[in-house]
C-alpha cells in the first residue's frame, strides 16, 4: 500500500510539473489588467488601454486594447513577441469612456508605470476606478 502511495505522488508531481512545463515561458502572455467600477462593484467593459514600454527614454507603444464584458484584457503584451525587461506603463483611457457612459471625471487618463524584471512572471495590472479616485496594485 505505501508503494502504491509513493507511486501515486509521484504520478502526480509529474503531471503536474509536465502541464506546467507544456506551455513554455514565450507563450504565456505576460501582462493583462482588470477594471473594476468602485460605485457599482461590477466590472467596467469598453475601457481602452495602452501598453507602452520606455526605450532609452522615449515611451514607445506595443500594444492597444479594449477590456471586455468582465472588465479584462486578459492578453496585453503583443503576441509572439518575448517579454523583456524593462519599464513599461498601462495607460487607461478613462477620459473616453467616462465621455461615453455620460459621465465627468477628474482623470481623463490613469497611466501606471512600473518595472518587468522578471520574464518568466506573469503582471497582472487591476485598476478600481470612480469617476473621481482610483487605485491599483500588482494582482497574479
């Protein structure tokens, strides 16, 4: 029975080390965000963000997107392309989407800068928006 135990763990530590090792590091997208609408508690779909990344000084931007019904972007960073470390910022277009829901904000942008030094780590990037506070913090 104990044999059968050790070979049961063992089965499963290889499982689950293979599903992981499946997927090599250059095909996890490495950074998405989430939007969240303080007031309502419920996800903020139609934001736009921009993902720029700052070479020798300059913001150069990689990548554009729109979040979806559950207020995510689940996949930021340009397909195909090998994350590198770096400064990056998020931008989020809160202006635009305030003007579309009718609404006045005091941000008409959220830019979030901060450091990829890790390649094989995965940056996920929340935001918990009201039209006039916001907050954000480095989510998994």
């Amino acid at each position: 029975m104990k044999l059968l135990s050790i070979f049961g763990a063992t089965a499963l530590v290889a499982y689950a080390f293979s599903a992981t090792a499946a997927e090599p590091a250059t095909m996890k997208n490495p950074i998405s965000v989430h939007v969240l609408n303080l007031q309502t508690g419920i996800p903020t779909a139609g934001v736009s963000v921009e993902l720029d990344q700052n070479l020798n000084g300059k913001w150069i931007t990689l990548a554009t997107g729109v979040t979806d019904a559950s207020g995510r972007i689940s996949a930021l960073y340009p397909a195909g392309k090998q994350a590198e470390q770096g400064t990056y910022k998020v931008v989020f277009k809160t202006g635009d989407y305030y003007a579309s829901v009718k609404q006045k904000t005091f941000f008409p942008e959220i830019p979030v800068i901060f450091t990829l030094d890790n390649t094989s780590q995965h940056y996920h990037i929340p935001l918990l928006l009201s039209p006039y506070g916001y907050s954000t913090y480095r989510g998994n």
